[in-house]
C-alpha cells in the first residue's frame, strides 16, 4: 500500500467506491487502500464518509484526517495525522 511518512503523520493513497451497500475498507487494490462508503459522491457526501469511516477504524477523531488530493476523485490521497506507518498498518489489520 502507498503510504508516505510526512512531519505530522503519514499519507495514504486510497480508492473510494461511493454507494456501497455498507460503509468498509476493502483490502488494497493497485497499492491504494479501498475504502468503500454507502454515501453518494454528491456536495462531499463521499468524502465526509470517507473520513469518518477513517477516523472510526483508526481510532483518531475526523480532525485528524484530511484529503489532500483528489477530492472530486475516487483515487484519493489522505493525511492522517497522529500516527506512523507502522501503527496504521497494525490498526488495519
């Protein structure tokens, strides 16, 4: 999976699958964590359910999670702050 560590945490390639039938992270497909939410991509639906499905199965509050990239995309790119590659890879398992 692409992740990157940056001074406040690391960045995360993800892909997004808007109107899933449930809310999810879906493995990793092409080296970007799939994240399926069950909103629709319509006035930032999908992203506001992409970051509080990432801040739920992070264990971090939404404010620590930011899409930097990507934001009218289903390829996105997250800064999560507060964590290091290592302990994200152990939450996601």
């Amino acid at each position: 999976m692409a992740m990157t560590p940056t001074a406040t945490g690391v960045r995360v390639a993800i892909r997004v699958m808007p109107r899933s039938p449930r809310t999810t992270i879906d493995g990793i497909r092409d080296g970007r964590l799939i994240v399926r939410v069950t909103a629709p991509p319509v006035d930032g639906a999908a992203n506001e359910a992409v970051v509080a499905a990432l801040a739920d199965l992070l264990d971090l509050p939404k404010r620590s999670i930011r899409i930097v990239a990507g934001d009218t995309s289903r390829n996105k790119t997250v800064d999560i702050a507060g964590l290091d590659i290592n302990q994200i890879r152990a939450r996601l398992d």
